[in-house]
C-alpha cells in the first residue's frame, strides 16, 4: 500500500450519528470523497435529504436514517439498517452534540434541566449510537473505528455559563480514552477531535457578538474560528489506515488556542 492510499477509504462503510448537522454533513461529504459509503443518521429527514446530496455528488452512496440517537432501540435500529443494506459498519462518527449557546447558566445556578439536556444531547447520544455498533464490530471481528467529537472546553474553562457543556465534553473526552484500552484488543480504534469553535448556525447567537467573538479570535494565534473544513482532513485521517497505530487519542482543531493556555 503506497503512502497515500492509506489515507482510502474505499470500500469502507460509515456510520456519520448527526449526519444531518453543519460538522457531521461536511464529515460525511469527506469520508465519500475518500470512497466511504455513508450512511447518515439525524432526527429530521429533511437535514439527512441535503446530506445525502453532498455524499452523492461526491461520488458515493449514502443512506439516510431518521434516528434519535439518545435511545436505545432506534439507535440500534439503524446500526441493524446500515449492516442490512450495505453490510457492515466499519467506521462510526459521533457528531450529536452542541447546544451550548442555549443555555448558559451561572454555575451556582444552573438548573437541572437544562443540565440533562445538554447530557443527554452531547453524553449521552455519543454513548448509546457507539454500543451497538461495537458489538457489530466485536461480533463481526474484523475491528473498526470510532471517531467522537469533543471540544476544547473539555480542557477548558471559559467565563460564559458552560458548566453542562464542559462537564459532558470532558466526559466524551475521557470515554475515548477508557473506550480506546477496553477495544484495543478487539482492533477497534477510538480517537476524538477537539475542535475550538466551528462557524456553524449551532454557535451562530454567540459568533453575532461582536465582543464575544473578538474575545476568542483573540486567543487564537491563527486569528479565526474553526471552519467544518478544518476537521475533514484530520477524520479522514484518524478513521483510515494512515492512523492504524494511533489510538485514545484527543486531536486539537484549534489554531494554536490550547497552546497559549
């Protein structure tokens, strides 16, 4: 295998949870570029028609799967979809996440619904769409991948209400560590990216701030936020055999923010 064919994807199967989402449709878009089918799966049809477009004209096949990926039974629904009509799930994106401009909350105050919410949209949904799949994976014994999408308010603190947020993303953080020791010896990789903030309409209310966002481009020595184009290069690379020997570990999409800190 020639140096650059490590980073192929083809005849891969990807599974992209939040497909339908600003990251998880650019990821999806790339991992089709690389020869990935991709199956994406969101809660709206709508977002999961637009993705599906992307991946079709990048010159692949993609599935899209309406599923809520904080329960059980409909995120193993669909991994049972993905194995049924492309046969296998080779390699698992979680990209379900954000929320947190939505509510911010002092931390002596922050009220416990909008505590679980965020747990459960960014913690939670990361756990029950990765279970069903490993057991595929473990099952069909050929190993796989697994790439979470983490921030870097997991290492983080910021003066903005966050405590939620942090908390769930410093959690999905060290899963990818624990997840990476306990599937080793199952070839199974998990890796994560660590993005600072991505220009998405998710984090849209925030960026509007003038102050706001000249408060964080100044930290950041490369002087902008993150764009989703940022991050396909480095998951291309952590989900192919390029990264074959490189697993638990966090990548920083950051522009040089976690290294001032």
């Amino acid at each position: 295998m020639g140096d650059l064919e490590m980073f192929s994807l083809k005849g891969r199967v990807a599974m992209v949870a939040g497909g339908g989402g600003a990251i998880g449709s650019a990821l999806a878009e790339a991992f089709a570029g690389a020869g990935a089918r991709v199956a994406v799966l969101d809660r709206t049809q709508e977002s999961l028609d637009a993705s599906v477009q992307r991946i079709v004209a990048a010159g692949s096949e993609g599935l899209a799967i309406v599923a809520d990926v904080t329960r059980e039974e409909s995120a193993e629904g669909a991994v049972a979809q993905i194995v049924e009509h492309f046969g296998s799930v080779d390699i698992l994106v979680n990209a379900v996440g954000g929320g947190a401009g939505k509510v911010l909350h002092p931390a002596q105050e922050y009220p416990r619904a909008d505590w679980d919410w965020i747990m459960e949209l960014n913690l939670r949904s990361t756990l029950v769409a990765t279970q069903p799949v490993v057991r595929h994976m473990i099952e069909r014994g050929h190993g796989g991948a697994i790439l979470n999408i983490s921030s870097v308010r997991a290492n983080l603190g910021i003066n903005a209400g966050y405590s939620a947020y942090v908390a769930a993303k410093g959690a999905i953080s060290s899963l990818t560590r624990q997840w990476a020791t306990e599937w080793a010896g199952n070839g199974i990789r998990v890796n994560a990216l660590m993005p600072t903030f991505v220009d998405t309409p998710q984090v849209a209310s925030l960026l509007a701030d003038p102050t706001f966002k000249a408060g964080i481009v100044g930290r950041i020595p490369l002087g902008r936020v993150g764009e989703t184009r940022d991050l396909t290069g480095p998951a291309i690379f952590l989900v192919s055999d390029a990264a074959s020997f490189i697993t638990g570990q966090i990548l920083g999409i950051d522009g040089g923010l976690t290294a001032t800190q």
